[in-house]
C-alpha cells in the first residue's frame, strides 16, 4: 500500500428488532460489505489505501455503531477519503452517485465509467450517505452510494 494512512471505509450493519432476526436489516449488506473486502483481499495488488471495514450496530435503535465510529475517529476524518454503506437489502444496484468534492470529480467518473458496463448508471446529484455513514458525511466526510433495487 502506497497511501496506508488514507482510509476507504466500507460497511453494513446488522439489527434485530421486534422478534425479527435481522436477517434483511441488514444481514444482507453484511453479506455484500464482507464479499466485497473478500475480493478487496484476494486481489493481486493491494489497494493503495487502507479499506477499513464496519460492521455496525444498532442503527434501528438510534445509530449507536455509527455514531460510536464518528467519535472514535473525528481526528481522522481528513484521513478517511470516501464511505460507503450497503442498507437496502441486495437487490441489483442501478445506479452510483457520491458527495466526493470537486477535485475528486475526475476519479468519480471514472468509478462510473468502470461500473457502467455493469448496467449501472452515473446519477451525480442523488442519494445520500447512508445511515451509519451519515454521523461522519455530517462532519463532511464524502460517501458513495450504490443504489439497489429493493422490490423485494
């Protein structure tokens, strides 16, 4: 890793409410956020950035896990470039946007012309950060969202 000090924060979180298991909400961006760090692991080269991933808590019951995080890193959030969070079940995703700032405008294009043969189109302007994510975007950390199908 050329820059181990700069951060790209992938996570879910995973809550059970009610009786339900949490099974939906949302074991499955567990599921999506751990594959995702599997392929991460089993690349050739190593990312040039640190990927920190997050299992957050209890997002249901007031966002504990992230809020917990934003406190537990506010002297780092210069370092973290970017977040992303998985929330909406594992529909097919259709689409990205982020907050990323206008100098990194260019690599945001380029994240969307590599998703685009994917059938994901670039939708700049929409979505947002993600509710574990949106204690730290609140402090201006740039998240990514790749929106999902969520029919089911």
């Amino acid at each position: 890793s050329s820059k181990p000090e700069e951060v790209v924060l992938i996570g879910g979180h995973l809550d059970s409410w009610d009786l339900g298991t949490g099974a939906i909400d949302d074991a499955a961006g567990i599921g999506i956020t751990m594959a995702a760090a599997k392929l991460i692991g089993d690349l050739p080269q190593h990312p040039a950035r640190t990927i920190r991933v997050v299992a957050f808590a209890n997002e249901e019951q007031g966002l504990y896990g992230g809020k917990a995080y934003a406190a537990a890193h506010a002297d780092e959030i210069t370092a973290h470039q970017i977040a992303a969070e998985s929330d909406f079940g594992a529909g097919r995703v259709y689409g990205y946007s982020s907050s990323a700032p206008a100098h990194a405008q260019a690599a945001g294009r380029q994240i969307a012309q590599a998703l685009a043969p994917l059938g994901i189109k670039h939708m700049p302007g929409t979505g947002g950060p993600g509710p574990d994510i949106s204690p730290f975007a609140a402090q201006g950390l740039a998240w990514a969202r790749l929106s999902q199908d969520g029919t089911d």
